[in-house]
C-alpha cells in the first residue's frame, strides 16, 4: 500500500477542515490510526507499485517545504471573506508537483483498478475496525472524541479502564490479529537503536538499554496526570504484531517501526507493558478481535 | 431551565479542549443545539429561578470582558511547557466571579436536587437526540462531524438529501414535536423585528417584509456553493415549534426566538421553506420522531 | 494581445524576484509600462483570442485570492533555509487553476506559433522602447532605477526636466506615434466618468467636469514636493493617442483607458497639461519617436 | 513573616497600577525592598505558620504559570473598553486558586488577629524606613523616582554620592542596624555556591572564589555607565546583616540570602565593597539609623 | 513663556525613562501640570519671543511624524543588549531637525540668559507648588503616585475627600491663585465652541448648550467608578481663573484654554461645578494658596 | 579613502530608496562592489586622515545600535501617510552622532578640497567599472538585475557563461587590472587564518588547510543550483590582486582581505578556482581591462 497515497489524501482532507472551521484547527504533518482509515473512506487505496510520491531524484521524503506553502496558501483564501470554489483545485495543482500526480486508473497483477476499486479488490473496510484508548476525563465505556492536536478529523475512542485495555490488546495478539498503537516515542526510554522501549524507575540510569531493571507501577491516575500535563503526546503511530517476555517474565510488545532496518531486531521494537500503560494514546484494531465491545455506542 | 448554566458548563468544555489541543481549536461565545445537549450529559440542569447567572444589580448578560479574560488564562497556560493541575479550579474560580458559583445541591417545589439528579428527575436522555444536516461534501444517509467553527465539540450529524431533511422536521413538527434549529440569521431578509425570515429572488426589494413576492428556488448545489463560501455560517440557535402557509401557500415555519417580546408575533419569527433551505445549518430532534433515521450509523 | 498572458508572465517574473531577494521585495498586483515589454522579453505574446484568462462562467477578473494564494505559497517556502528546485512548478501550477493554463503551441489565422514566434512575427522589440520621466532626486540626461514599490523590475528611466519631458512626448504624438502613461488617477479632479482630468486651483469647485476653470501652474519643485510626501503615486497604466485643446486654449491628451466603455468619450480621458505635469510617473515610447535621446546612457 | 503574604499583596497592587495605566507598565515577578513596606501599608503581615502559599503536596513555590494567568487575564480586561467592577474579584480568585487564600482573622500565640493588627502589634511603621541609591543622572541629595523596570510602583530614593552611600550603610551596621541591598547578581564574580561576590580586574581568573585578587576601583562614573548601559540591572534583594576584613585587609558586607543553606557560610554570602559600589542598585534601612538624613526632601 | 520649550523637555525625560525602565513604560504625547513644573526644574525656561520650535514656513504644531520617529529611534535602542552613550545625542539631534535647536544663551530685554538663569530670574520654584487630587483607591490625606498612562514622571498627588478638593479650589482662587487643571474634556456636555462644560442629568438634551438644565449630583463613589472604568480619563491640560455663578446660582469655574480664541468668551470655558467634581483628574497650585496642606507627607 | 564615508553615502541612499519604496525594499548592512562606485557618484571621496567615522576613544566600529535605530526612524515615517521633507535632515543628523559629521571641505596634502573635487582629482569615474556575473536565469550576453537582498541599488551585472567569466578575469589580473569581488565566504573551505579558500569534494577531511585535496569540478549548473536554494549568498567584499599556482598546479587567486593582518600572508587569502567559480556572486572591473565586453548592452 502507497503511504504516500494514504498522506495526500488526509492533507486534502485537513485543507477543507481548515477552511471550513476558519483557520480554528490543526494543519499539519502527523496523522492517528484512524485518519490511515478514514484515507481509505475517501479515496482508496494504491499500490506502492504504482505510487511512491517520490520525485525524479528523490530519495527519502521532504515535506517541509510543501507543507509551509500549503499552510501559506490556505492562510491566505482565509484573507478573503468569501473562499472560491477554485481552491481545492490549487491545493491539489501543489501537491501534484512536490508528490506526482496519483493516476486515476492503473494496472496490477493484470488488472485494471481505480483506487477505490482496488480498496474494495482488498476488502479494507474501514467500519470494521475500532479504537480504544483509557483517560478518566470521560467516562469508561462510552466512545468520546479525543482531544489531542492530531486528531484533526475528531475520530471517536471507545474509553476503557487501563486493565481492560491491556486485556483488549492481548487478547487480539492471542487472536493472531494485529493492533495499530498511536503513542509517544520520545521519551528516553525509548530507544529504535537499541530496539527497546522501557519506563524505568531511575530515567538516568545508564545501562538502561542493556540491562532489565525496575519499572515504574503506571496507575490510571499517573497515565491521566502525564496526558494532562503534556509528559505523554501523541508523536507515532507503530504496529504491535506480537508478545514476549524476558527472563524477569517481564512482558513486552513486539512493535514493527517505520523507521527501516534499524537497531539488533530489523526495525521491530519490544515495548514493556510498563512503557505500554504510560505512552499509549490509543489502540485500532479489526471489530472482530474483540466481539462487539464498543459497538452499543 | 437556567441557560446561564448551560453556558457555563459549555465554557469548562471549551476550556478543557483548547488546553489538550494546545489551541489549534475555537474558544469562544457560540453553541450548538447538541452542545446544550452535551452539557446535560457533562454536568445536568438547574431550574432558572436557582441559578440566574446574574451578579447582584445586573439586568442582562455581558460576557464579553469575561470571555477575554478566559481566552487570556488559557493562552497564558499554554506559554509554559506542561500545565499545571490548578488552571481548572482557576478558570471555575473566574466564572464563579462573572457569573456566580452554582450551588452543588437546592431545593426545588419541595424537592432536594443536585444538578444532576434534577437533569434525571426531568428524564431529558441526551442519547435520545438526533441532529440533521444536508451538505454534500460527505456522503449522504452517513454521519460526519460537522466543519464549522462553533463545532467545538465534534458533534457528528447524519447527512441527508435536502428534501429529505424537510420531509424530516416536517414529519416531526406534524407529530407534535418541536426541532431546534441551528442557522444563519444575519441576512438580509432575516428581521426579528418583522417576525419575518424570507430568500428574496430580489433582496433589495423595499417591501421585503411587507408583501410576499418571489423567493428563490433552492438546490442542493445552490445550499452547498453558500456554505462552502461562507455566505451560509452558524450564527443562532432557536425552536421550530410549528408550521404555517401564507395566501399564496408558501410554507414557513413558527420559530420561537430568544431575544424577548420582539416583532409582532410575541418573538416568534416565520421561516420560509426557502430560507430554512438555504440557511439551516443542521437541525436536531428527539429521536422517537424520526423511527431510528439515523441510528445505523 | 492578451492581457492576461502578461500578467501571468509578470507574476512568475515577481515571485523568482521575490524568493531571491528573500522577501526583500514588492510581491503584489500592479505593473509599470516597461514590465509589459520585458514580460515579451521573458517569454513572448499570445492573441486574446486563444488565451483569455477567464476560468469557464467567469465574466471578469478577480486575482485577490490568487494573489493572497501565491503570497502566501511564496511566504512559506521562505519559511525553511534553501528554496528547493519544485516551488516555481507549484506556483506556475496554481497561476493554472485560477488563470487556465497556457497553451505551448497555437493556431492563429491560419498559422502555428508559439508565444514567442508569435512575438517575433509582430515585430515587437523591447529594447527599441524607453522610458522617461522628471524628478530632481536624480541629475538630469542620466538614467536612473525608479524608486516606486510597483518597479519591482528595477527598470531604468531616462530623467528629463519638466519642459523637455512634455515636448518629447508632444513631438511623439506629433509624429504619429503613441505614449504609454505610468501615473496617478485616484485624484479628486480625475473623472473616468466625465473623461477628464485636471488639475484645479479650487479641487472643491462644484463645476470641476463641466466648466473649464483656473488650474495650478506646476513647476518642478511642486511635481518633485507630491512624488516625495507619496500624494502622487504610481496606480495606473494608460495610453496617450493624441492631443486637443479646449475653447480657453488649454492642452489636452488623449488617453486611452482599459476601464471598458465608460464616459462621453467612449473609454477615453482627456487629461490636461497641468494634471499631466503634475500626475506623471513615466512615460514609455518607441525610440524612433525621440532620435535616440537618452541613448547615451 | 510570611513572604508570600507579601508577594500576593505586591500581585494585586501592580494589578491595579497595570489596568490604570492601560498597560503601559511592568506586571511581572521582582519586586524592591520598598515593595514589601509598601504592601505591610496596603494589608499588614501575616506569620508564615498561618500563611505558606504552598498548595497541599506542593514543596515549592513555581509561579510561572500563575504569572502567565493572571496577565492573560488583565490583557484580557484591557481589550474592552471600560474596565468591570469585577476583574478585582476575579484576579484574586485565582490567586486563591494558585496561593491559597489567605484568613481574615487567625490566631497567633494565643491572640486573635486581622493582618492588619498583626502588622500594629509588629510595630513595623513603613514610614519609618527610607531608601538610598546613587545615580548621577538626578541631583544628589534630592529624591527621585528610580527608573528601572521593577519599580512599579515608583517608590522615590534619597540620592547619595557613592562614597557617602557606603559611609551611610557603614555607619548603620556598626549601629545594629540591618540594611536591605537590592542589586545586580547575576555576575560573573558573584557566588551563592562559593559565599563570595567580588569585582575582580581579571574576571577570567581560576582562582576568583579561592584566592583574594585585585578588585576594579568603582568609581561614580563606572558605576554610572554600568547602570545606564545595563550592565548593572536590578535582579535580587538580600539582607546586609555584619561587616568583615579578609587577610588583605578587604571590606565585605555579610549578607543573608533566601535561597537556602547554600555555600560555606549557610545562605550568607560575602560581598566585598568593591562589588557594593558597582553592584548596588538601591538600599532601605530604618530612619533612625541614618538621623535623618534624606527627610528634608 | 515657550511652550515648545518645555515639551522638548519633556520628551528627553521621556525618553530616558522608557530607556531605563526598558520600554516598560509610555512613551507618547500628553503631559500633566507637575511635568511642566519638572521641565522647569530640568531644564529651565525660555521666553516664546526666543524659542518657537516651528521651522521656517511652519504655521502650527503637528508632531506626529516626530512622534514616530522618536518611538522607532527608542525601540531600536531597545533591541541592543546595552544601550550606547550616544542614543541621547542622537535624540536630541532629531528633536533639533523637527523643532529646532534651543539656543544655549539669549538676550531678553536687554539682559543674558541661560534657560536655567532665566527660569531664577522668573522666581519659578517648581517645590512651590503642590497637586491635589480624590480618588478612594488610596488613603485621603496622604501623597500617592497617580496611576494614569501620561503620569510617566509618576508625580505625587495629595489625595482628599471631594468635597475637601472643591474647597481648597474655590479658597485659593478666592485668594487670588490660579489653578492648574488637568481633566478630561472628551465628553458630550464640554463644548470649547459654547464656552461651555455641564454634566446633565439628560446628556441627550438638544439645548446643552443654550438652557440651564439640572445636572448630575456627583458623589465621591461616582466619581471614582468613573475612574476606575475609563470613563474618565486625563486628556487636557488647562488653568482655572476665576469662579462665576448663572441666573439659577450654578458654580462655574472659569477656565483658560491653549486651544486659541474660540467660543463666545475669547477661549475660556465656564465649566460647572459637577462636571470639575466628575471629571477633574488632578489640580496644581502654589503651596501658599493651602497654607501647607499636603506638607505633612 | 575614508570607507566610512562611502558607508555614510550608502546608508542615505538606502533610507531613500526605502521611503519611496514604502519599505518594499531592503534596509540593512551589507553593500556590494557597484554600490561604492556609486556612492562616489553621489557624493565623492573623502581621505581616510579626515575622515575615520569614529567617535572620540572608539577604535573600532559597532553600527549594530545605529543600524537599529537609523531602521526604526524610518519605519516611524512611514507610520504616517505623507512623509515630511525633514525627515532626511534627521536621518543624517543621527548619522552625525553615531559617526561624526564629515567636513564639507578639508584640506589634504596642502590643497583644499571638497569631496566631490577630491573624487575628481582622483579621476574615479564610477561609470569606467564593469560589473559581471554568471548566472543561467538570464540570458547570456546581456545585463540584468541581479536579485539578491544586498543589490538594494539594483545595479546591472552583464552575464556571461562561468567559463568565460575566469577568462576575464584572469585576463584583466593578466594586464595589471585589480578586480572587486563579491562572493560567499562563510563556507567550511574559506578559512581567513589558513589564508586559504577551497572547494573540497569531502569537505569533512581534516587536513582542509594543510594539504592540498581534490576538488569540485564546478559546473555552470552546480553554480546556478547553489545560487537557487541560498547555498550562495553574498556575503563579503574583498579585492583579487594576482594569481598563483600551487605543487599540483592547481590556480587560485590571491585576495586582499579587509579584516586586518590576519593569517599566513598578512590578511591575504588564497582562492582556488574552483572556489571561486562556485561562490563568487559577481566581480567589478576597469572597463579598460575588458575592451569594450559588456558595452554594447
């Protein structure tokens, strides 16, 4: 799947909100498990194949540039009292020169597709997937709009005490499903090079990454406390795609990164059910990993 | 029911969604119909006599120094790093001085109540409600949150076609219900004092609210070109309570307004379907009126 | 010629000037004569017929987005360190969306072009026309960069006293040839409307456009005083076609304006000495006209 | 004594002086020796048993974001018009809020008290006290407003050449006398760690806070040029309670600091007469130690 | 006496206080009694014959360009770390361009002078005269330090009751003293063309100006609400000569104004008993028209 | 020559070209070869013996504050809608402050001179100077304006390809000619106290200055590409005086420096080609050292 796809899609999608609320809202890089979702909804899908959003040359994306000049132009029809109807269409004349036009059709494995056709040849649909996440400024078990910078498009979370958060995400593993983890990587305990991620009681201790040692006990009133006073921010978006434990019987998250092939493990980080409790915003997963909980609301 | 404690509640929530949005949201004067809702669910109901929101001496709401002051606590919050626990009982304290501290428990016809338990006593379910919309930048016959400024708190509404949205309030107000109505009011042929609300195909005409003359022929496309131009905002909030056809059989409906005694219907104004069709912003209705329109999504 | 063709080859011309000098610079609407030549220079002429510069349903100009747009765009790639090599295809890509694009190669009369053959097939020359204009702040017979916001090319002028600046542009149109005009007309005794321009002792006689009257005597001290306290300010571009004298004797020339066709004289302006000594910025005319004055230099 | 009795009080009365003065003064933390006088005059004195301005669980006083509040809040007020009668009330809420509100009546070794009566039973008398400084760019011997930004509440100094400001200080330590010094110690020779300030010629000595060196001859017109240039700025106030010589026979001031046991001396910091000339910013003592002096102004 | 003279004064005391106080502080046009007493202590007088302070040509005063360029020259002082010893030549270098230099020594009447001689020829002994105002912000009888944007040189006020202000006015012109007035003059019942200033009851009376009308009974509370709240704010400067009383036994002050001869009494306004009681800022006279009151402090 | 004096003449021109521009122009340090010429052409020469540009006990030139407020002078004017004609006396009068007034007429070696006749006796004839440069956005073979921030003067540079550019110069140093350079010298290769400028291809080797290395082969679109994103800036001025070959024979100028006795050579430095044709920004010449190359346009 195109990542890049996916980016242009939500940047277009943030352009109109940013109008439409007047300039009250986020625009800007950063996007939650759901807006990869909602992408979906309203575009499609593209295979990588078929749509790198590199230029000629480029190697690695670059998007600060572009993302200064989209701000500029949408801050300025926000001059003007009354937007023209020819915006959308220069907004898109942008992103088409920093990331290649998106074919309207294209072929693969043989077949012709458009990037909606070829979402539904994938079966991606995004009503069947689910957040959930564990504040107390809610209340548990109902679905609220999480109020974090990044969630531009007011995705809704299903709120669970921080224990049956933890069972909700081990029981999908257990499942054989995998769990998209919105959360904030930097912290120093975090560690892609070293391939760990722990919440230790001394943060200067300096054999953090070589050697187990005590973690901190994260209690929901902790969790809620970091998230209010800005220590825990949503920063990334990773996949937990297994469980382990070390020797201590310490249980960790194996957690595939986007970052390549980085640290002793390939890109995968093992994230510590310690470091899970504190640093997690939230969780997406398939319905069906977890039997309609969340669904009455 | 004390509006006053209403905007109160309404205020907190604002508050504490442009702290955790760390300002890239609107914190300002405004509502919605489902923010009134909200508000029920947040904190409960206060019967006007319990609860003025008026300082001794005071005749009428001026929040204005008030909401400058609030703007400037957050915004001053939001200069250091990491909020500190205190801001909340700050921002209270402040709204204790402008507009009075609400008390935690009162008597009412005999009766002990807290804000809560009031809220129960009169049974309002805020669950029970529905809001309406009809735009066509999203799918119809789904929900979506609404993009416009005073959304403050990302209330979703199911979209329908705009005849279908008439059919909708029309079949309720049949039935016996009232709709609040969340629309645009400062245009030209909007006039409370004339207790008249009418989309003139010639707005410059002197007899505007004297004589019934020709009004525009609504479209989907001509109601979706005004909002997304901003010649169609949110600026009011009032109750459809009924509906009427003048001599020549246009349909307006009875709408209670809430600035007093004004025009020559006791403060109620006559919306033209016209108006209603290019102007409604969304509309919001119990929903044993609508037979679960909405509910699958 | 299209209008529209130059003004998109000036904009791309503005905005390169505008990222080079690092905002040091005017980037806005307004063009002087000789902006007109050098955007033949820079990259040819098309005929209105193929390139009107409307979007489909547009019936006149309005680029106060675009413009806002494009400054915006220019802003935020000014934003980061380096300017990378994409932002001139994003701005040509948005001038496309507000403006049509422009076609690479055209049929006209039975012939293929390109804007710059069709440029050269006109003859046209840039450098066989110069530009004069009066003021003291630089010596006289020489030529000088212009200090006004809108040169924003940095085009030179050939300074003339007064006198000699009149007789060079009487001789022009004496010879047949005609005079474009760089000045002010947002002045009180200059009426599109009445097609006429002057220069009153009294600007608050209420007979100024319809009884000829006393008018100033401008030196060039009084000229040089209004070009530095900004009360003569560069605004607009016109066409002088010819001369008159009305019944008291008094000098006029005959301008032509592209404000469409308004006044008794069908679009055209009679403009006095007194108001054109006075009002002046520039004129700009074919060398042949003036035996390679201001060659010199 | 609780200080931050005082600190409040300083709160509100710069308050008033910033809202009166439509924001054209210093709100702000740093306050003068005259500051704490002055609010013993404005609402009396408190014992610290009663009055910490601490928050339950808090150790220590960290006002940035109660600063931030509350001048948030007084930009907000003077964005309307007319100011309320109610942002008083307000900006004390708050401090309530952050500080702790503060009783009207305690009891203290028995004795019922109001701060005011707590401040009569002290005995202190703020009239009693008076404060010196030594500026050349206002007569000597006549009293002046000083003109540094934390004056704000424009408290006048009895101006002294510096060699009699010494004798002044001198004089009143060898009669018992304590002396309040605000001054400048942000400075390189300056040392809390260390219990030492001195001026040294070469302040790239190693050996500054070990080894007596030679000290610069302050003379009125270095210490003038470092005032009027910035270099001396007020940034601290401290209390000169003794005198002492080194081994070379030096004069320094012995001096209690409020940051606590730090150093060799227990908080107490030695400043030499050479930092005394060139460091002060202005000192306060009781009238009685000076007989006089400065009141016939 | 050269009013220029003074204001030039004033500006350089200005600006070194804005300097000093690091641009806390106004800085801008506007100037109370006691600054023009300061002025002739800083720096002594001029006769008008000898100093106009206009430039060849120049027939009135307009300081506004002057203004904002002091302001910018200031500021960019400001934006250094350490302010040179040259800014105030700099300063007074352009105070000399706009307003001229001011002669070190003149002849007046046959004699020599410096301003400094010339203000002790004159007699004017600046502690001679001493301000009075009555606000209840602060203690009656004793000294306070106005808080008011244009008191920059933060000038005492002995504070009295109301009533107690009216007396020591009325028996000092009774005395033969004039009075110093500063006030505020921008209000609906002053009137420099009718020679008039009342505070009707009825402030949208038609015959303000030409009938006798019943006028508002000040109390002390209303004034100083008017105060607090900007309704009543120092924008003038004028002298009290006399006392008068119309047919219905009215009180007026007459009052001199620098406004030229304008109205029906040659430039002086009657102004009324309950307009000086409202809306007087402050009073300044000769300390031996109140017998010492005001000395004590 | 007094170098101070050109930048006296520079400043004045700047702040002209700023008014009338409106501030669409850049005011700041930083001047190139062409603007001295012309400062000779506006005003003359002046001996450095007459005229050093320092104040009494200065050595050596801070113009940070005067640049700062000479900036906010301006801004002031142009707060206001019409400039007056004194504000270019005020600007020279703070010039005079900051750097002394310049004599208008002084003796030198026994004659008496003003500036423009000692400019003369020189023979400087600004208009025998040529300027070039190389750069792909405009034509070859003609002159245009180059657009940096410095060229506030908009001087012409004629464009030549890079290779033909070292041609002339080398061929101008090959007749005894000095050359003006203008160029980028706050690179990792140019080290003023290594006396040494070079292009490494590993710019991160640490024998830079010691031992000669490979370097770029610098195309004429590398250069065009360096000058484009702001890798090439202009940033100093400094004189090529002859050329030298290194053991490897590689070419490098040799470039008297300004900023003192620095380095090996005695504040010369030594500039391989391939630094130069990389970083030079532009070079100025006698015309005579070209025969006649760049006249024609």
């Amino acid at each position: 799947m195109s990542e890049m796809f996916t980016v242009r899609t939500i940047y277009e999608d943030k352009a109109r909100n940013y109008i439409l609320r007047q300039g009250k809202a986020n625009f800007g890089q950063g996007s939650l498990a759901h807006d990869v979702l909602r992408a979906v909804s309203l575009a499609g899908v593209v295979p990588q194949e078929v749509y790198s959003g590199l230029l000629p040359g480029q190697k690695r994306y670059d998007h600060s540039e572009m993302e200064a000049v989209l701000k500029g132009m949408l801050d300025g029809v926000l001059k003007g009292k009354h937007p023209s109807p020819y915006w959308p269409d220069a907004f898109r004349a942008v992103l088409d020169v920093y990331m290649q036009p998106v074919p309207k059709h294209f072929n693969y494995r043989g077949k012709s597709y458009t990037p909606r056709t070829f979402a539904e040849s994938l079966g991606i649909s995004p009503e069947d997937y689910i957040s959930f996440t564990s504040f107390t400024h809610h209340p548990f078990h109902t679905s609220f709009v999480l109020e974090i910078p990044d969630n531009y498009s007011n995705g809704s979370y299903y709120n669970l005490p921080l224990d049956e958060l933890v069972s909700v995400v081990d029981e999908a593993i257990a499942k054989g499903y995998t769990v998209a983890w919105d959360g904030d990587v930097s912290e120093e305990g975090f560690s892609a090079r070293a391939g760990l991620a722990v919440l230790p009681e001394d943060p200067n201790r300096s054999d953090l990454f070589t050697q187990p040692g005590e973690e901190l006990q994260v209690t929901q009133e902790m969790r809620q406390r970091a998230f209010m006073n800005f220590s825990t921010t949503d920063d990334h978006l990773m996949h937990i795609v297994g469980m382990a434990h070390d020797q201590n019987g310490t249980k960790y998250y194996i957690v595939k990164n986007s970052w390549g092939n980085i640290g002793p493990y390939g890109g995968v980080v093992y994230i510590s059910e310690a470091y899970f409790r504190m640093k997690t915003i939230a969780v997406t997963m398939h319905k069906s990993a977890v039997n309609g909980l969340g669904e009455e609301n």
